[in-house]
C-alpha cells in the first residue's frame, strides 16, 4: 500500500511537471505567439527591423493572454477556497446557534432550580428558628433513622 502510495505520488508529481513545467510553459508561449502570428499577421512590415517590432508585438501580446489565462486559473482556485471557507463558516454559524440554544436552555433550567432551591431554604431556615424542642427532637431522630437505614441497605 505504501509503495502503491509512492508511486502514485511520483505520477502525479511528473504529470503536474509535465502540464505547469518551463517546457510546458515555453510551448504554450510558443504555441500562442504563432496564433497571434497567424490571426493578426505581420502588419504590413518589410524589412526585418519591422519585422523584428512585428515578432516582439506577437510575443507580448501571447505573453499578456497567458498571464490573463493563468490570472483566470489562480482565479478559480481562489474562488474554490472561498466556497470552502464559506461552507466551514456556515457549518460553524450552525454549531454557534446550536450551543447557544443549549446554553439559553441551561440557564432557563437553572434558574428554576435556584428558585426552588431559594423556596427549601426559606423552609428550612423557618425550620431551624423554631424554639419547639419537640421538632427539634423529631429531626434528629429521623435523621439518625436515615442514617442507619442507608447503612443497613449498603452493608446488606
């Protein structure tokens, strides 16, 4: 697998020299100065110093439509990464949203709980002032009656 791997990546290395490699390049500038050679011609000239200006003309203006095409290739790479970020910023806004409906859900429940806790200690604090020794008595004997039958049910 690691060796198929290798190889596939050396492939595709040599492919992408081949396609965006200086002789690649050099073809292309050649390939279009003959196109504007032939589209637009020699321009009326007739000597070789024009025709020298003529060769130079068809030269920079091959030169400027592959700078254009390569702009236009950078272009559309550009515009795939922005699509990309795009998706992650949306995937992330949904996350976002989803989190803070769970948190607005949180602090609504906890605000309940605070609230009923508020509601117990209010009673039990009312609970504590009592001066009747009777209830007093009777919570502590229930709670130590609590106490042994939670012992009881874990050690049995």
């Amino acid at each position: 697998r690691r060796e198929f791997l290798r190889s596939a990546r050396a492939q595709l290395a040599a492919a992408r020299d081949a396609v965006a490699g200086p002789r690649a390049r050099a073809k292309i500038e050649a390939d279009e100065k003959a196109a504007v050679a032939a589209r637009e011609g020699d321009y009326g000239a007739s000597n070789d110093l024009e025709m020298q200006n003529t060769d130079f003309i068809h030269g920079q203006s091959a030169q400027a439509r592959a700078t254009m095409r390569e702009q236009d290739e950078n272009i559309d790479q550009l515009d795939g990464a922005v699509d990309r970020v795009h998706r992650m910023a949306s995937e992330i806004h949904g996350e976002l949203s989803t989190q803070s409906r769970m948190l607005d859900e949180m602090e609504s429940e906890l605000d309940e709980t605070t609230e009923k806790m508020n509601f117990v200690m209010g009673k039990l604090a009312k609970l504590l002032k009592t001066k009747d020794t009777c209830q007093i008595w009777t919570i502590v004997a229930l709670t130590i009656v609590l106490i042994v039958m939670v012992l009881l049910v874990i050690y049995t």
